[in-house]
C-alpha cells in the first residue's frame, strides 16, 4: 500500500513550438530540478521522468509512515515553487517568452495497492510501480485538467488526511479505462492557511454539490454561478470547477439520471 503521484506541466507542446531546443532544455532541467528536490526532501521516490512529467511513489524500498500527508506537502510546495520559478522567470525580462511567465502544472495523488519492484528485460531493469491504482493516479493528474485545477486527489488520500487539509469535494466520478467509481478532490491547502474567499468558495461550492446530488438542478446551477464568482482567475484557466459543474446540472437538467443515481459522472477523456 503506497501512495503515487504524477504531476505534468500544462500545455507543454506549446512550450516546444516556442523555444529553441537548447533553451527547452534549460527551462524544463530548471523545474524538474526544483521539483525533484522538494518530492526527495518529503521522502518521496522519483520513478521516473516522462518529458515534462514526474512520476513518483512514497514507501518504497524504504518504508515510511503518513506518506498521504507527505505528498500532499510536496504537492503544496511545489505549487509554491512554480510560482517563485514564475516570479523568476518574469525578471529575467526577455529571455524568455510569456508562455514561460504564466506556466502552469498538474499533479494527482491517490494511494492503494501496487506493485513495486524491478522490471524490464534482462538487459535493462528499472526500479518502478505498476498496478491499477497507478493508471488511476495518472487519469486523477489528467482529468484535473478538465476541471480547471492544479492538484486533485482521490478518496483514499481524502480519507487519510481530511484532518490536515483543506479539500474541495468534486463528487463521483468514473475515469476513462475504469468501470468502478471514486469521489475525487481538489487540494487547497493546509488547515489555518484558508483565507476567507476560500471559505466562502468552498461554502457555495459545496452547497451546489448537495443540490445536485438530490438532481434539484436549478439550485445547483444557481449556488455553482456564486461560487464560479469567487474562483480564482489565474493567468491560463480556461475553466473552473463551478463551470464544469454548471454545464454538468445542465446535461443532466436535459438528459436527468435514474431516480437512484449515486452521483457518478462518467468522464469522456483522459
């Protein structure tokens, strides 16, 4: 039982498009490193780069206790440090180009049950994890992409540390390649960093996911357009999960699910 977490950079072939190749090389060596070295400072495992994305696990070969918590702080930090890479990289003028200056990433976490261990050929081994939870932890990073989010998680991550964490609930949902469901999350921060419009965000917010559970879609639709009003406005978000959920109480306004619907939505992409 471990926990996993894939985090990529948003957009990255546009990155390519607009640097030549010995400064791509540079940007992207200066964020894994930034990167890397706040997932090894929380005891996290790098399995591997894959491009622009890392992939990486907690608890192995060395074992080690709260590894929920543990990458959820890594998470949280490198969020931070992305922002001070921004910050950075602004102040350097003209050297790169604005795609730089408002880069953006996406992380998933989950924990479960996995494989770990060397595996290959017998010319080439890698120490590395595999198993579907994995395949879960990278359709969490992915589809955080179709909510308008930076970290999203999934409920045994939740579960283990709901005490620490400031979470947005993003109800039930079936990722592609999956039959079963799972309730996800979007991690905000850690408890006593909330400011009030978070709070206010989460109230809103999470009063619309209540209406559209009971399928009273008007009200739902209502209580996601206040919420949508307090979402942060980042450079790049194209959308926000008060968006997302509106056009969804919409769908279902149209198109209503069975009378025992449990609240599941099934993802048309990775």
């Amino acid at each position: 039982y471990h926990t996993m977490m894939f985090s990529d950079i948003a957009s990255f072939s546009t990155f390519s498009e607009k640097l030549e190749p010995e400064s791509l090389l540079n940007l992207l060596n200066e964020y894994l490193t930034a990167m890397t070295n706040i997932l090894i400072e929380n005891k996290g495992t790098l399995d591997k780069y894959i491009g622009d994305a890392i992939v990486a696990f907690y608890g192995a070969p060395i074992e080690i206790e709260n590894h929920e918590y543990k990458a959820c702080k890594t998470a949280l930090s490198m969020n931070k440090k992305l922002q001070e890479l921004r910050d950075k990289w602004k102040s350097e003028g003209d050297k790169w180009p604005k795609i730089v200056h408002k880069m953006q990433h996406r992380i998933g976490i989950n924990a479960g049950k996995i494989v770990v261990g060397n595996m290959g050929s017998e010319m080439k081994l890698n120490y590395t994890m595999t198993g579907d939870q994995v395949n879960l932890t990278a359709r969490l990073e992915s589809s955080a992409k179709q909510l308008g989010i930076v970290t999203q998680v999934g409920e045994n991550i939740y579960n283990k540390v709901k005490d620490k964490f400031i979470f947005r609930d993003l109800g039930r949902v079936i990722v592609v390649g999956r039959n079963q469901s799972l309730n996800v999350y979007e991690l905000m921060c850690e408890i006593g960093d909330e400011d009030n419009n978070i709070t206010n965000l989460l109230n809103k917010f999470h009063e619309g996911l209540k209406y559209y559970s009971k399928q009273d879609w008007d009200k739902a639709i209502n209580s996601f357009k206040k919420s949508n009003e307090l979402e942060d406005k980042f450079e790049g978000r194209k959308t926000n999960p008060s968006l997302v959920f509106i056009e969804r109480s919409k769908e279902f306004k149209n198109n209503p699910p069975p009378k025992n619907w449990n609240g599941d939505y099934a993802l048309g992409s990775k």
